[in-house]
C-alpha cells in the first residue's frame, strides 16, 4: 500500500509583506511551518525562494525539491527556539576542523592537502585572529580556546535564518573554517566545496570511480550551494 503524498492544491502563488517581513500565499492563502506556526520570512528575497519552490511543484508535492522551504521551516520550528545549542554545535566543529587533520602519507596527498588547505587556515588568522593547530593522522588536537572563541563570535550576530543555512554551510563540509568563507562569501561555494573533499578525490584518482559515492557527492554539493543561496537571500535586505 503506497503512503499517502499531499498533491497539488493550488493554482496562484504569490509573495505578500506582512507586519515584520514577508510570506508566500497559495491561492492567498499564507504557508505555514509543518507545525502550523507562522512562516514568516525576513526579506523579499527568502520569500521569493520559496514561491519559486512552490510554484515548481506539479502534481505530487516534493519536499526534496524544496530546500529554501526545509531550511526556513528549521529556522522557525528548531533554530530559533535554541540558537545558543546550534551555536555550541556549530563551534565544535571548529575543535575537530577537518582542514586541521592531514594526512601522514603518501606526500603526494600531504602537498595537495597543504597547498588546498593552508590558504584557509591562513585566511581564518587573518580575518578572525583564529590560529588553529594542525595535525597529522587521526588522534585529536586540542584547538587554542581562544581560536574557537574567535571563529564562534561571527555567529553570535547571526539569526535564526542565517544559523539554519549557515548549519549547511559547516555540518556538510565538516569544517567550520570553510563554512564561514563560504558565509563571507570569501570563495564561490563550490570551490570550497572541493576543498572538503580533497581526501575523496584523491582516494577516486587511485582506485577508480564510484557511481554510488559520486551521486551522494553531487547530492552533498547540491544541498551547500543551496545553503549559499539562502544565506545571501537572507543577508540581501538585513544589512
């Protein structure tokens, strides 16, 4: 017995401001979170993402090919409520940076790692005054407590909306240090992007392609850039 999917019920999207930002009506009726809150938007922007994502649905509704929705949905029913936890969480990440464990061999993977990485390392010295400690193996590094307090500050002035998005940008990389060049729009996203999977790379030049790990790579690549593009919608009117 196949599962029940809601279905297209409407035939007019449109975008409407509302007292503190904006909201997407379907036949003038406004979206609403799964659990019914409000989906209030804070810029034009955001809400035309997600009237275009809503415009696009035919027939069955697709939640996978709305990703604009899923994260200002997060940013209202989880972020919001507890955005001291996702900080925490996201500052962890800057602990265990993925940039800052290289390998101990072969050297050919030791340079590219040095020559793709380094860079970022440096540009986090030098915008946030983060000086983190690089490793080589997997046995964990203790991270400069005022390196993480420094790469954690920047997230303090972030809302709800940028956290939910901002979440992406670290949690699928592993690396808070890309995370936050891809918020500043220090790179375009998906350079970064192939900066976090130099390792995978690598491996797929010695061994062969996987049709299975490429597809879940372009999946991963999909959500980031995604990610990038709320972010900026979010930032587009906030500023």
């Amino acid at each position: 017995m196949s599962e029940w999917a809601a279905k297209r019920f409407w035939t007019d999207t449109q975008v409407a401001e509302v007292e503190g930002g904006f909201e997407v009506r379907l036949d003038g009726r406004p979206v609403r979170t799964p659990f019914k809150s409000p989906l209030h938007l804070p810029t034009r922007a955001v809400a035309e993402l997600l009237a275009g994502e809503w415009e696009a649905q035919s027939g069955t509704i697709d939640p996978n090919s709305m990703p604009a929705t899923r994260m200002a949905n997060s940013a209202i029913e989880k972020v919001a409520p507890q955005c001291a936890a996702v900080i925490a969480h996201l500052a962890s990440y800057g602990e265990t940076d993925l940039l800052c464990y290289r390998a101990e061999s072969p050297e050919g993977l030791v340079a590219l790692q040095a020559e793709a990485w380094d860079p970022w390392l440096d540009w986090a010295r030098d915008t946030y005054g983060a000086e983190l400690t690089t490793t080589r193996g997997v046995l964990p590094v203790t991270q400069p407590r005022e390196a993480i307090d420094a790469l954690t500050a920047p997230m303090a002035a972030m809302g709800p909306f940028e956290l939910a998005a901002f979440h992406d940008l670290v949690s699928l990389p592993g690396s808070l240090i890309l995370g936050l060049a891809a918020a500043a729009e220090a790179a375009a996203p998906e350079p970064l992007w192939q900066a976090a999977r130099l390792d995978e790379v690598w491996q797929i030049e010695q061994w062969g392609h996987d049709d299975e790990a490429e597809a879940v790579n372009a999946h991963k690549l999909q959500a980031f850039m995604d990610a990038a593009v709320f972010l900026r919608a979010v930032r587009s009117e906030a500023a």
